[in-house]
C-alpha cells in the first residue's frame, strides 16, 4: 500500500483516526484504500470495524439529495440569466454512470462555456465541502453515515 499518511495513523494516531471511504473502493482493488489493504498494514477488525466507515451507494455524494446538490451548485456555481440547476438534471446525472465526475463535470462544462476558462470550476473536495456548509444541521443529521461520522468524532474527543 503506497499510502504513507495512512501507515503513520496506523502507527501513531489509531485511536483518533477515522476513515470515511467511498463504498465502491471495496470492489476496486486498484484503490488505494480498501480494508484488504488497510489489513495488510496491520489495522485490525477492531479498527474496521468501528473505525471505518464505508459511505454511499457507491460513493460519498450518494448520501446527498438531489435537492441539496441542486441547492449548492445553484448558491455556488450559479447558472447566468433566469436559468438554474434543476434536480431533474442532477437526477439524470445520479443515474448515468459515475455520479461525481458527471457532477463535476457537467458543472465544469457549464462553466467553461458560460464563464470561460478564468472560472471557478469545483474538484471533488471542494464539492463536498460546498455541500457541508449549505447543508443544515437537520440534514446532515438525517444521513446516517454522516450522522455516525459525527458521533465518532465525539467518542474520540471527549
């Protein structure tokens, strides 16, 4: 496993590590993080089983509504005019193969086509952190990976 930061939790900070994974990592052994592979550098099914937690249908954005996506990319990469993001058009993206790179791709598209190629176009991480600062409290709480997540957090910092 070619994942330094991760060795060096395992062997230093294991009690205050958490990691929250895509789903689909497990079935791609080409990832650089599955639980075969977190095995192999000696986390045991102690650790994976309460320190790990695998998200999503298939990955991390999976959790979020139609809805709430839609509500981001319209706050944080708004159409021009009259026009805005539909959750018909996030639907259509959810069902159609990889569902971040559609986001981010459809978003970068847009973008570059409207704004031009000085625009601020999202990655993956920058979507995610969209969606947690315009997601409210309720939401976040009525996911119950993330929901999970924070109560972890908890256990460890108390």
């Amino acid at each position: 496993m070619r994942c330094p930061i991760i060795k060096l939790l395992n062997k230093n900070k294991r009690r205050a590590t958490i990691l929250f994974i895509d789903s689909d990592t497990q079935s791609d052994q080409s990832r650089k993080i599955t639980l075969d592979k977190l095995r192999r550098i000696n986390f045991d099914e102690e650790f994976l089983n309460n320190n790990v937690i695998l998200t999503g249908t298939k990955e991390f954005e999976d959790i979020f509504s139609d809805e709430l996506i839609c509500r981001c990319l319209n706050t944080c990469w708004p159409k021009k005019g009259e026009d805005s993001w539909a959750e018909t058009e996030i639907s259509v993206l959810r069902n159609s193969g990889k569902f971040s790179d559609n986001i981010i791709r459809c978003v970068r598209r847009y973008m570059n086509d409207h704004y031009g190629r000085e625009a601020r176009i999202p990655g993956k991480p920058e979507l995610g952190k969209k969606i947690a600062e315009i997601a409210s409290y309720e939401e976040i709480k009525g996911i119950s990976e993330l929901d999970l997540l924070i109560q972890k957090i908890n256990e460890i910092i108390r």
